[in-house]
C-alpha cells in the first residue's frame, strides 16, 4: 500500500508564501509509474485539483485560479512530491491533500478526483492577515 504524508502548511499572511511537500512511501514502488496531483478542499466546498503532474514530470496542468502562482513538482529519487505556492490569497485557504494514481506509458495529467486511488491525510493552509 502506498502512503502519502502531507507537509509544509501552515499560517500566512496574503501576498506570502509556502511550499507544501507530500513524501511518499510503501513496498516495492517506484512513484516514476504514478501520476500525481495536489487538491484543496476549503470549508463547505468540494474538493477540487490543483495541479497535477505526470509521472516524468514531464507536464504538469493547473487550475486557472492558481496558474502562474503555483508551481507543481517532483523528485521521483526522493519519493516526494512539491507544491510552490507564491501569491498567497485569503481563497487558497483550505486543508490541501495529495494523490497518486498509479500508471504507465503516460505522461497523463488530471484534476479530476475521481482519477487518484490513493490520498494523504491533507495540511491546513490558511491565508490571512
């Protein structure tokens, strides 16, 4: 079974910034066969994708909201996963989580929940001054 631990979140003020990590850890794996993405479910709202990147790191996508403030990425020899978040703003509030879905011979990228078997227990983030 694969494990996703959640880090780096926290208490900011808007404008700041932060950087989120999700280690990755389980038997025999290797995290070059999944596809990984970060979520955000903010209170009384649905959980929604972030980014999301292929298991290269060779493409990566994000939602409109966070594009050219957010920056997705991996080290696959570290079995980790990065969230560089610059720009904070009060509505990027909410517990961020990361998921992995495990495939091969794509470079596949997807914010749709509904694509990720596998998510970590999340990391508050909150935005406020």
């Amino acid at each position: 079974q694969l494990q996703l631990v959640e880090s780096g979140g926290g208490l900011v003020q808007p404008g700041g910034s932060l950087r989120l990590s999700c280690a990755v850890s389980g038997s025999s794996f290797t995290l070059n066969y999944y596809r990984m993405g970060w979520f955000r479910q903010a209170p009384g709202k649905e959980r929604e994708g972030v980014s999301s990147i292929s298991p290269t790191g060779g493409r990566t996508n994000y939602a409109d909201s966070v594009k050219g403030r957010f920056t997705i990425s991996r080290d696959n020899a570290k079995n980790t996963l990065y969230l560089q978040m610059n720009n904070l703003k009060p509505e990027d509030t909410a517990i961020y989580y990361c998921a992995a879905q495990y495939t091969v011979g794509t470079e596949y990228t997807s914010l749709q929940r509904i694509e990720y078997g596998r998510w970590g227990q999340g990391t508050q983030v909150t935005v406020s001054s």
